[in-house]
C-alpha cells in the first residue's frame, strides 16, 4: 500500500468505503470489502463519475460496467481495496467471536474511553467521549441478555475491527491527515447509534498504541501522529448521500461472496467479469481469507493470477 499510493504527500485527507455480503443463503461466502479512495479529486467529482459510469449496484445489472473496472485498476493510483472473506457456514467466526468474549471486549472499550477521559479539555471531545461510553454500555448490556442478537453483535465486532486495521495501515503507509469512513446503510449501524463507529474509533486508537514504533510513541504522545479518524453514518431511509462511492465495494463484495474457493467457479458471468478484471493478477485488490478456531483466528492473502 505505501509503495501504491508514494506520489500523495503526507497530511492529505482519505476515504475508506465499505460494503458488505452477509447471510445470504445462496451464497457460499460473508464478504467484508473496503475500498480506499486517494484524495486525487473531490468526493462531488468522483460520484459523478461513478453515477455516469456505473449507474447501478452489482445486484441490479446484468452487465458490469467497463468505467467502473477502470476506476477499480486504474495504473494511476487512485483505490487500493481489501476484501476480508470467510466460509458462511463459519457464522463470523463463531467458534472464536462468542457472546461472552465480545461483551468483554466491549468492558476494556468502556474502560479505555474512561481513562482517555481525562486527556480532554475541549467541550466538543469530552462530548464525544462521555456519549461513546454510553453506547458502549448499552452494547454491553445488552451482550448480557439471554436474547440478544449474537449474529448482529459479530457483524459489529467484525467490521469495527477491520476498519481500525485498514485505517491504521493506511495512515502507516501515507501520514493521512484525516481519515473518513463511509459504509453502505446496514443493520449493523442502526443498533445503539452505531455504536459500531464507537468500537472502530477504540480499536484504531489501541492498535496505534499497540504496534507504534518509539518514534511513533513519541509522537502520539504530542497528538501528532494519527490521522483524525470521521464516521459518515448512513441515512435511515431515503438515497445513501456517497451511494456512488459504496458502489466500488459493493461490486466486489458481491462477487466474492458468490465464488466457490474450490472450484474458482461463481455463478454468473457479470460475476466472472469482476473476478477476472479486478482481482486477477492485479496489485492494488486485495482478498483476505479468515478462518477461526475456538483459540485463534487465521488470516491468509490470496492472490488470483491469471496466464
């Protein structure tokens, strides 16, 4: 990624875009796709293009549009996307996500916002903070109940996790000044205020801590190392404002979720165009294969080359 995107200078604002395929029974995959868009042009510009070129979603066409493609491998760098992929029947990886680990998960989310607390003195940040904390409680309360929506609270989990990563090694490989995440409206942000944007923001913060270098250290220290991290949560009702952009993951997602990794075979030849297009031989669209046991997950790249 730092070798992909090194002609934008440090200190320029991105965007990571997502769109997900979950649950869908004639599917063999759950796909998690994530497409980072380099600050080449403005958003406005960029959904033009997008809405001139690909004027519907993967699900609504029978043919996928050459202009999209473009954009996707574009020699010039202008996206560079991650798609984490996992066998449906795995359920999110229930054999290591499971119910009581995830609540604990959020306590240590809920205690490192109270520490950070502390560190604030601007109104609008101790807001933030003091509100954070109150949605975390409530996932963690209701992580407690009998009932409680464990295939959702994963999708949660998972997604916040992935998003911290991906911004982390983003901001590792490009000094981001500011970094936005958009995502396609699902589920998974209407459950307590999108308190998923919560978890994202503690994990990015934990990992940055976690895997800083002294130099690093040093300079977070002095709040001048991490990129400022902004949530575009998605209307409830009416047309998504960045559709355009949740476009670009939606047609990976889409595809992944449909390929049988035995076989290499999807279903669809609109499918088959994606697959062989973006993903074959290419070097700026990644797929990452998740597997999981009761102790550890795996995660391993694969690459498609074509001859």
């Amino acid at each position: 990624m730092k070798q992909w995107f090194a002609r934008y200078p440090a200190g320029m604002p991105w965007s990571v875009v997502s769109d997900y395929c979950i649950g869908d029974v004639n599917k063999g995959n759950d796909v998690f796709s994530f497409v980072i868009i380099a600050p080449h042009d403005k958003a406005e510009n960029i959904c033009e293009y997008i809405a001139g070129a690909a004027p519907k979603d993967l699900k609504n066409t029978s043919k996928v549009p050459l202009g999209l493609v473009q954009y996707l491998t574009c020699k010039i760098p202008v996206t560079f996307s991650i798609s984490f992929v996992m066998r449906r029947d795995a359920a999110l990886l229930r054999d290591y996500l499971s119910v009581e680990g995830m609540r604990s998960l959020v306590t240590g989310a809920i205690s490192f916002m109270n520490d950070r607390l502390s560190l604030y003195q601007d109104v609008h940040d101790i807001h933030y903070h003091q509100s954070a904390i109150k949605r975390l409680r409530d996932f963690e309360r209701d992580l407690g109940h009998k009932g409680v929506n464990a295939k959702l609270a994963r999708q949660i989990h998972l997604v916040a996790a992935m998003v911290a990563t991906l911004c982390n090694m983003l901001n590792q490989a490009v000094s981001a000044k500011a970094i936005r995440w958009i995502s396609d409206r699902d589920a998974l942000f209407e459950r307590h205020d999108a308190v998923v944007s919560d978890l994202a923001y503690v994990y990015y913060l934990t990992q940055a801590i976690e895997f800083a270098t002294p130099e690093q250290r040093k300079a977070q220290n002095l709040g001048i190392s991490l990129a400022t991290l902004g949530f575009e949560i998605p209307e409830k009702s009416g047309k998504h404002r960045f559709d355009e952009l949740v476009r670009l993951p939606d047609y990976l997602a889409g595809t992944l979720a449909d390929l049988d990794s035995e076989t290499m075979v999807v279903s669809k030849k609109k499918f088959d165009v994606v697959l062989n297009n973006v993903f074959v031989n290419s070097k700026n669209n990644w797929l990452v294969q998740l597997l999981s046991t009761g102790e550890r997950i795996t995660a391993r790249s694969v690459l498609f080359r074509g001859w």
